[in-house]
C-alpha cells in the first residue's frame, strides 16, 4: 500500500516535470529541426516537425551570404582576449 | 602601573584620578589612532567605489538629469527646443488616454504572469529539489529558455504561433481541440495570451533557480520534524515550506513585477503592439514617441513627450513597488 503509493507519487512527480520539459523543450527542438528544413517545407506547414529530407543548405548559405564568418569570428576574439586580459 | 583597561576597578582612591587621567589620554590617544585608521579605510573604500559610482552618475544619473530637462521642453531632435512648462504632463493626463491604456495593459500583464509564472516555478523547484533522478538534468531544461535573447525568442514564438502555418495551429487542428486556425494575433486578448506565455516560458526558468536557492537554505530538521509528527508532503509544503520561502518570493514577486511593467522588446518583436494597439505597453509606447517609429516625416519623434511620460511611469512604478512592499512587510517577518 505505502509502495503503491509512493510509486504513484513519484510517478505524479516525473509527469509534472516531464509535460514541463516538452513546453520548454518545443520551441527550441521546433527551431534547429526547421533549420534544416527548405524555405517551402517550413512555408507548407503541416504537424510534421521533422524535416523531410536532411539538407544543410540552410547553414552554408547564412554562413557565406549572410556575412556569418565575421560576426561569429568577432564574438569569438573579443570574449577570448577579454578573458586573457583579465586573467593576467 | 595597572593595566589602562581594568583602571578604574580595582585601583586605590588615591590613584584612582591618576590612572583615569592615563586611562583618558591612553583612550584619547588610542582614538586619534583609530581614526587615522578609519580614514586611510575609508579612502580606500571611496576608491574602490569610484569606478562604480563614476559609471553610475555618467551613465544612469546624467540621462536622468537630462530626462528631466527634455521633460519639460518640446524638442524633436534637430530644431531648438522650445521650453513649455508642464505643458506635456497635461497633455499626458488629460489629452492621452491611451498612454493610460497601455499602463494598463503592462500592469495587468505583470499581474497575469505573477499569478501563472510564480505557481508554477514554486512547484517546479520543490521538484526538483526533491530526490528524483535527473533533477540536474531537469534544471537544465528549465533554465534553457532563460538563454536565449529575447529578439530569438520572438521571432521563434511568432513562427510557432503563426495564423496560417504555424505549428501550433496545425497541431491543434490535427488533434481535434479546435476546428480551423486561430488568428492568434488577430484579436486583443488572444495576443494578450501568446504574449504573456512567451514571457513565462522565457522567465520561469530564471524564478525557479531563486525559489531553488532559497529552498536550499531551509534546514532539512525541519522537515524531520514534520514527519515524526506525522504531517503529509502536501502539509509540509504548506507549513514548512511556504513560510520558509516567503522572504524570497517577496523579493521575486517585486523583481517579476517591475521586470514585467518595463517589458519593450517582446511586444516590440512579437506584436509590435497589434492589433490596433491592443497589446501596445507602457514603455513601447514610450519608445515609439522617443525614436520616431515609422515615417520620420509623419510622425516626428517627440524628446519632451516622451521624457515625461517615462517620467510620469518611473512615479507609477515606484509607487506601485512601495505599495507592494509596504503589503508584503508581513511575509518577510513570517519565519
């Protein structure tokens, strides 16, 4: 009886955190699976969340066009030298 | 000679004044001393201080101070400003009501999030602060959303919460909930509502890690206490765990508060105050007279206005944290 009870505790205890789990983990699994998706699939819509087929066009493209190189390289140094820096 | 401390004790009458002399001027010298002391300390405190404070008056101060001038000036930027008195608080209390719309509309805004996010966060970490496997792990998760900037989490939410395509309508179409797609930031309150879950998702995180560390400084007696007197998980929540907590949710409930009043760049990203204003709060509708939102020949931007409505909504705000202190003073002496 005591057993029964806490297993339903805790097992009360693991749905509650779970349900919370899935609300904070949505979006964001939402968002680096539409990254790989193409522009017309996320357009489409549908309950599918995962892409149709793997394509990492999406990655190449924002790091060549969209000057990606510089900025990442820029957020990489000023931390990285701050840090040295600071150290002594 | 005795010893300066114990002086006038024990010593004879007749030495008695002598050594109260010696002990004054023991004591006298000892003070000089001590205050040489004190003032090379506090030179070295004030220097400590400075770069702080030198940081405080240049770069919260000063815009204060100019705040307060343009406050009573029409100024738009480039031409001369042109000093008018209070001239824009009466247009801010009389001639504005939707300045008065969207206080409104943030102070119930952070009244919905305390009532949804602080629950919620409380429960969790009591949770997770339990015994359970995986409690780091689930901390993680729960502190993740905090990560993000805001921008992101915009722009995240508003192709979730999309009315044509967006996940979450197609989801709840798929499973039946509602028939077709909800407009969700077609309608005031439905805004209201989206706005209001991205700013919890995006906080309870953060709550949950304070109710964490001042659940963490409850001693664990009590709770054996509790349960030699027999009392239910449920009853020591109540009774043990509530009370104790009590100094910290005060001090979570006013910083949610006042953080949620000055919410700018959630509306801004998500809605940007649609529709029709609904969701507009104080401060966007602030920012928007400050840095001419739109057509700058339209609408130009408004210095003067705008300072003093910042000006009118810093009263607002201190006065709705003191009254909120002044309530919550009995939660603070409850353990």
């Amino acid at each position: 009886m005591v057993k029964a009870k806490q297993f339903l505790n805790k097992s009360l205890i693991y749905l509650i955190l779970l349900i919370f789990t899935v609300i904070a983990l949505f979006p964001v699994v939402y968002i680096i699976l539409a990254s790989f998706k193409t522009n017309q699939e996320i357009m489409a819509g549908g309950v599918h969340i995962f892409p149709k087929q793997w394509q990492f066009q999406n990655y190449i493209k924002a790091w060549k066009l969209a000057n990606f190189q510089k900025y990442t390289y820029n957020s990489a140094v000023s931390p990285t030298v701050k840090t040295i820096l600071k150290k002594k | 000679m005795a010893a300066p401390g114990s002086g006038t004790q024990d010593a004879g009458q007749g030495l008695r004044g002598r050594i109260l002399l010696e002990g004054t001027i023991h004591v006298k010298r000892k003070t000089t001393k001590y205050s040489s002391y004190t003032l090379n300390n506090s030179i070295q405190e004030i220097l400590m201080i400075l770069p702080m404070f030198i940081g405080f008056l240049l770069f919260t101060a000063y815009p204060i101070f100019w705040a307060l001038r343009w406050a009573f000036f029409e100024y738009d930027g480039f031409s001369t400003p042109i000093f008018i008195g209070v001239e824009n608080f009466i247009r801010a209390f009389s001639r504005d009501p939707t300045f008065w719309f969207t206080l409104y509309n943030a102070f119930l805004l952070a009244l919905a999030k305390l009532v949804t996010e602080m629950p919620i966060a409380i429960v969790l970490a009591v949770l997770v602060n339990n015994k359970v496997k995986g409690s780091s792990f689930f901390r993680i998760i729960f502190f993740l959303p905090t990560v993000f900037s805001i921008a992101v989490i915009g722009l995240i939410f508003s192709i979730l919460f999309s009315a044509y395509n967006g996940i979450i309508n197609e989801l709840l179409v798929y499973f039946g909930i509602v028939e077709k797609n909800i407009n969700w930031f077609g309608e005031r309150w439905l805004a209201m509502f989206v706005v209001l879950l991205v700013s919890v998702w995006s906080t309870f995180g953060m709550v949950m890690i304070y109710f964490l560390m001042g659940l963490q400084n409850i001693p664990r007696e009590l709770y054996e206490c509790a349960q030699l007197d027999g009392a239910s998980g449920i009853k020591q929540f109540f009774h043990i765990t509530l009370p104790m907590l009590s100094p910290v949710i005060q001090v979570v409930f006013m910083i949610s508060m006042i953080g949620t009043m000055k919410m700018t760049d959630l509306i801004l990203v998500m809605t940007n105050g649609q529709p029709g204003g609904g969701t507009e709060v104080v401060m966007t509708y602030i920012f928007k007279y400050f840095f001419q939102y739109g057509d700058a020949t339209v609408t130009p931007s408004q210095f003067g206005y705008a300072s003093s409505l910042a000006i009118i909504t810093a009263i607002f705000l201190s006065i709705i944290t003191f009254i909120f202190l002044k309530i919550s003073t009995r939660m603070k002496e409850m353990y």
